[in-house]
C-alpha cells in the first residue's frame, strides 16, 4: 500500500440518538465530543439518528403494506380498468 493517502482509520463510539445505545467500531469520522469507553480509555463520540437497535426493520416493528387494500381503494375511486382489445 503506499502510505500518507489513505485517512485515519481509528475506533470511534456510535450512539444512536433514540435509544442511546454505544457501540465501537473503526472509521474514519473525526468528532470533538469524546466517550470513556468500558475499558477506560476516551474514543471520539458520533451520534447518530437510526442504527440497527432503533431501525424498524431489525427491530420488528416494521409495518406491512396491505397491497391488496390499495388495489381495492384504487378500483373503487377510479374503477376497474381494462386494457383495450385489437380489432381484427
């Protein structure tokens, strides 16, 4: 690899902003706010709004979309349609 053009890769601490949940990881985001992580030392601190603890789709919230519902309701306020046939 050749060096001085890849950026600095260090841990961070993400927080997410719903539940407050931490975690550490590696990246390459720069922050001034700090965290003192469990084994004592003091990681840039980077909150962010969804991660996997707050979003609906692993956390099981997720809603379903009643297609057929929509079909109906769009029958109902246009009609039903059909395609045109070819006159022979």
């Amino acid at each position: 690899m050749k060096k001085d053009i890849h950026p600095d890769y260090h841990p961070v601490v993400f927080q997410d902003a719903s539940t407050g949940k931490t975690f550490l990881t590696r990246s390459t985001v720069t922050s001034d706010a700090t965290f003192e992580w469990e084994d004592g030392n003091r990681y840039p601190l980077v909150v962010v709004d969804v991660t996997s603890d707050s979003h609906p789709f692993w956390t099981g919230a997720q809603r379903v979309l009643d297609t057929a519902g929509r079909v109906q309701k769009f029958e109902r306020k246009y009609g039903k349609r059909t395609r045109p046939t070819k006159n022979a």
